[in-house]
C-alpha cells in the first residue's frame, strides 16, 4: 500500500541508493612481508650505512638525510649512535663521515664464514692427505687467532682443538703470520699496555721480540714453530693473501714432535706455502704459482 499525506495525496518515496551485493569474504592472509615486525630505527641506521661505496668513501650528516629523505636531526643521532658503536668514524674536524672499523670485522667475520671456509676446506683436506697431519685454517681476531676449519691427519694425537678456539697471537707462529698484515705502529697500539703472557721458554715476552718474530717470519714467507707454544707440538704455518695483498688468514700444518725431522722440513713447508698460495688465488683471483707475478712471500710492514 502506497503511503499519503493528509490531503490524500500519495507521498513521495525516496529512492534507496543501490547497494552492492553481499558476498562473503575469507579474513586476509597476513603478506609475508609484513611490516609490523620491521624496527624503523634499525633500518635507517643500516640504510645510512649502505650510503658509502667504493666510489664515495666520506660524506655528511646533510648528504645521508638529502639521499633518505630524513629530518637532519634524526640522521645526526644516528650518526653518533654508529660512531659509538665503531661502524662509522668522522674524518678529523670535518662534517664528513667514514665506515668505521666494526663494519670491517662484519665483513670480514662473513668472509671468514662464507668464502675463506668454503674455499680454505677442500685446500686443507687435500694439505692434510698429502702430508699425514693436521691442516688448520686460520684467522685474526684482535689478539687472538681463530681456528675456522680444520682437516684431521692420520695422527689422533692433536685432533682435539675445535672449530672456534682462540689462541694467544703473540704466543704462537699462527699469530705472527696474521700479525703481519699491521704495521709496526698498528701492532704497538694493539698491544699497548698488555701484558705477554709466557708459555714456553720462546715466547717473545716484550713487545719489541714480538715485533722482531713477526719480521723474521715475514721476511720468510712463512713461521715455523718447534715446541713454540706447546712442547710436544710443531707448527709450520703460510700466510694468506686478500686482493689487495693484506694478510688475512693462515694455513698451518700441526706435527706431533717437539722438532721438525730435517729431512721432511722443506718438503713440508713448500707444501704448506702451496696450499696458502691456493687459497689466496681463490679468494684474490692473483696469478698462478709459478706465473711471472705470483707471490710466494710477503713484507712485513715497516
């Protein structure tokens, strides 16, 4: 029935706006990129860190909040807060900003990881068949090595150090092969005020046998240790070379005897250079052992 005024004349009926149909709706799969988990703080300090290459080394406070779009003072917190940190130094009194040296232990923790042991293991497999003993990879971390990778050999007698230990640097023939790669002002600052700790009759126990130690190996091109830091133990360890000829890690042989046989030595030691050459062509791309450019010895840094 059509509804009406009083005068009896039929009302106007507004018109209902149509409305959609209805359909039923499964509630929304959560993206697998969800924001909700993501620290808006932490990813402008990493973004802020991705603003240096190669190619633009320094820049500014100013240069990083243009580029991000960010308000200056939020980049300048962050800024100081990555200063304390270490992943980013000021260069003298200027406005301008560097990659500090904690990013290099990143990155350089990534190679010792990734590359350095997925490239270093087979070398050492093969070091370790070709010679009966123990092969170990090796790297530096502050006054410490690091063991990365291992190769068992066919004596048991030494095979308990484990993937992750840490020696004294100073104390051993690994450590002087690795303290190679600082210069004498570099190693003098590391071991500032630190004590040297003596474990055998020939550990250097004065910063300046640490420094000659370091030279005379670097000199050679490679360490030999007999009963250096264990008496029952010798060790005959080469440098590994980067691509830009920065030592960044050691190989080793491990020789159950408190000195090396005469007769073995040499044949020992090519092999363990061999094997450290490998490597740094591996992860330097440099030229082949015997190639007119190839190097087989280092300079310590004056």
């Amino acid at each position: 029935m059509t509804p009406s005024t009083s005068s009896g004349k039929p009302m106007p009926v507004k018109a209902r706006a149509a409305q959609p149909p209805r359909v039923a709706h499964a509630p929304p799969t959560p993206m697998p990129n969800e924001d909700r988990y993501q620290v808006p703080a932490l990813q402008r300090g990493l973004q802020l860190l991705a603003q240096f290459t190669r190619d633009e080394r320094q820049l500014t406070g100013a240069d990083m909040a243009r580029r991000l779009a960010l308000p200056r003072a939020s980049v300048f917190r962050l800024l100081q807060t990555l200063e304390q940190l270490g992943f980013v130094e000021r260069v003298g009194d200027s406005a301008q900003y560097k990659l500090g040296m904690a990013v290099l232990r990143l990155g350089f923790e990534y190679l010792a990881s990734m590359e350095m042991t997925e490239h270093g293991r087979p070398i050492i497999d093969d070091l370790a068949s070709a010679t009966g003993l123990s092969a170990h990879l090796v790297v530096r971390d502050g006054r410490e090595v690091v063991f990365v990778a291992k190769a068992v050999g066919r004596s048991f007698m030494f095979n308990s150090i484990q993937i992750g230990a840490r020696l004294p640097a100073h104390a051993t023939v690994l450590g002087r092969i690795l303290l190679a790669d600082l210069t004498g002002d570099g190693l003098r600052a590391l071991y500032q005020d630190v004590a040297l700790d003596s474990f055998t009759a020939q550990t250097p126990t004065t910063l300046a046998a640490l420094e000659q130690a370091v030279a005379d190996d670097a000199r050679r091109g490679y360490g030999i240790s007999e009963g250096g830091f264990e008496s029952a133990i010798s060790t005959i360890a080469a440098p590994v070379f980067d691509d830009h000829q920065r030592v960044s890690a050691a190989v080793s042989v491990t020789v159950p005897a408190p000195r090396v046989d005469a007769q073995l030595l040499d044949d020992l030691v090519a092999q363990v250079r061999a094997a450290a050459q490998r490597l740094s062509q591996c992860i330097s791309h440099l030229p082949p052992v015997g190639s007119s450019t190839a190097h087989l010895s280092y300079k310590h840094k004056a």
